[in-house]
C-alpha cells in the first residue's frame, strides 16, 4: 500500500483527542504526516494519546494540550501555547469532544442542558472560529474543518432532549461557517456518526442497546478508526471540492 502521506508538513488540532474517537482521529491524521496537537480537558489522557501517534516524517511533532472547549479564555490561551510551540497555524481542526448528560425532557435540568450545549455546540463555535482567525491572520488561504455531530441531531433520540439539540446545532453552525469562511478557502464540513462503542457509548443501559439490537444494516456496531478514516478524508485534498457536507457514518443506522 502505498505510504500514506496526504497530510504531511500540516498541523492538526483536535479536541477531545484524549479518548474514543479523538484519539483515534489524532493516530489516523498522524499516520497521514500531520502534526498533531492533542487537546483534551483530561491532560493525562491526552498526553497517553501523544504515546500512540505515528513518527513517520522528521518534521512531525505531536504536543498535548489542557482545554476546556466551553471557555472562551481556554480556547484563546490554548492558541497561544499553540503559537508558540508551532509558529504556525493549524490547517486541520476537528472538535470532537464533547459530553452527554440524558434525562428525560420531563426531569432534564437547566444545567444538564446548558453543560451539554456549551461544551459541544459553542466548544465547535469557540474552536472553529479561533482556528479560522489564525488562518486569516496568517495571510494564507486554506484549511479543513471537522465537526463531530452525530446522527441523533438528525433524528433525536429517546432522553437526548439537550445533546441532539447541540448537535444539530453543530450542524447548523459548521454549514454557516463553511458558507462564510469559503473565500479563504477554509472547508468546513460535519461527521454524523452513528453508535461507536467508546466510553461515551459505554453508558448506555443494555435494556437500549437489546432494543436497537439488529437495527444496523451492516450487521456491527462502530469502530473509533470507522469515524477517523472519514476525517483523514475531509482533511486531505481528496476532499477538496467538499464544504458544507454532513457525513452519515452510521452503518446504515436510522437509514
Ligand atoms: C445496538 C446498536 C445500536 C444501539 C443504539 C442505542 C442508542 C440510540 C442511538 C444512538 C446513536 C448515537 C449516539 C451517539 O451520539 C453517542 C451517544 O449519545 S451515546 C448515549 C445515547 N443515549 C441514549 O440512547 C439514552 C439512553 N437512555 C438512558 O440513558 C436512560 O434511559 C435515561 C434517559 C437516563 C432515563 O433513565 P431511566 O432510568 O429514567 O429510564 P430507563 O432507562 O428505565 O428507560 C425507560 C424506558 O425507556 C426506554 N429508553 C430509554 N432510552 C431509550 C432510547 N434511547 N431509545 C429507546 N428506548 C429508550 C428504556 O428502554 C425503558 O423502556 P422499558 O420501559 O420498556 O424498559
Ligand atoms: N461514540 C458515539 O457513538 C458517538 C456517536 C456520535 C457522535 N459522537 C461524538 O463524537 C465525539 C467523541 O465522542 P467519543 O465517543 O469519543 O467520547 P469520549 O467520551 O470517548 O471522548 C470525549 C472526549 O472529550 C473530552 N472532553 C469533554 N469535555 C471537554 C471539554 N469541555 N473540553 C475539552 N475536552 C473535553 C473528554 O475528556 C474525552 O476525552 C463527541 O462529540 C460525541 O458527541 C460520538
């Protein structure tokens, strides 16, 4: 096969890289060439990821990084230490963290769905503005952002009042973002997965799990890698007439 170099001399910025899907996004795009900065509120788990990225180029260099995608002070200090570790600013941005917090709409609380909504719609807000400015400023036209939304901000979800809502949002926010940032030619697109096990889907009562169970038409539930090969797509110039584009990876899930 042939070496996998799609992505080599960029710089990548991923969010919730320290687990599940992030991680397993950053060891793909790592694979590809590109330098990759780990962001995670878990500094630890981030750091554990920089151990499994790919040193396939001497120009790669991975770094991991503390920060809380819902704070705007988080973000704007996280691009700091960003410039001056790199000097240069990353082409590739994918917000995958986030978190859940179900209830039922009748029991959910203010703070279950303000938590839910600040960490993953206005973390993907904070992220893929602060990454577009730093292309902006730079003078060079150019870039490729990833946000994760997930199938169920397609078609909701029994005790997801306040997760689906921010992942439509998401959505909503990343095809704006790819309407007004396409004259810098700065792609935006969002990845919809379907259920990948990782500990975000480790909390789900079996009760659900046997209800779904045979729902999905390619007969297996997700992989992380299954969600990160599609990112490495959007990432590379394989994509490069591709903005605005919601991905479905789902197995055929809620087909
Ligand atoms: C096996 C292959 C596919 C499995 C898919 C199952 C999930 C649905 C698709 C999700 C795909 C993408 C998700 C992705 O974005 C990542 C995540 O968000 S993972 C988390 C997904 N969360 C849920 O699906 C919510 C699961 N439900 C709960 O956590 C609890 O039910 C809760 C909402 C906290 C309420 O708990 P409580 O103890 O008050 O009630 P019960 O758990 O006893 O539930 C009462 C009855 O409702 C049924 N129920 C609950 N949730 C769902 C659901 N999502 N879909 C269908 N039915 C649901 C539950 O089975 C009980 O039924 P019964 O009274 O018959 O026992
Ligand atoms: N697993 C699935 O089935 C599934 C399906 C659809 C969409 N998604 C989405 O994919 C993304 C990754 O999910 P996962 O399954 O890998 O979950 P995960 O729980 O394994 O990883 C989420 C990561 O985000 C980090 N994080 C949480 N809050 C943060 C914050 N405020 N700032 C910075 N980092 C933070 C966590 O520390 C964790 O490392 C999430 O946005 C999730 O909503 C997951």
């Amino acid at each position: 096969m042939a070496a996998l170099c799609r992505l080599k001399s960029m710089l990548a910025l991923v969010t919730g890289g320290g687990s599940g899907i992030g991680r397993a996004i950053s060891k793909r795009l790592s694979l590809e060439g590109a330098s990759v900065a780990v962001v995670d509120l878990d500094i630890g788990s981030a750091t554990d990821t920089l151990q499994l990225l790919s040193h396939n180029f001497p120009e790669q260099e991975h770094a991991a990084f503390a920060a809380d995608v819902s704070q705007a002070h988080s973000v704007s200090t996280l691009m700091k230490q960003m410039q001056a570790r790199y000097s240069i600013p990353p082409r590739i941005a994918v917000s995958s963290a986030g978190i859940t917090k179900d209830e039922f709409l009748l029991h959910l609380s203010e703070d279950s769905f303000d938590s839910v909504l600040n960490v993953n719609l206005k973390g993907s807000f904070l992220i893929t503005q602060a990454v577009a400015r730093a292309i902006v400023a730079s003078g060079q036209n150019g870039g490729s952002v990833i946000n994760i939304g997930s199938i169920v901000g397609k078609v909701g979800n029994l005790g997801q009042a306040n997760y689906a809502a921010s992942k439509a949002g998401v959505e909503g926010l990343t095809k704006t973002a790819a309407k007004e940032l396409a004259r810098y030619q700065i792609r935006c697109n969002t990845v919809l997965p379907g259920f990948i096990s990782t500990p975000m889907t480790d909390k789900v009562p079996q009760k659900v799990l046997d209800k779904f169970a045979g729902m999905i038409p390619l007969g297996r539930l997700g992989h992380p890698q299954d969600v990160a090969d599609v990112c490495a797509f959007l990432a590379s110039n394989d994509s490069k007439y591709i903005t605005g584009a919601s991905i479905e990876v789902t197995g055929g899930l809620f087909l």
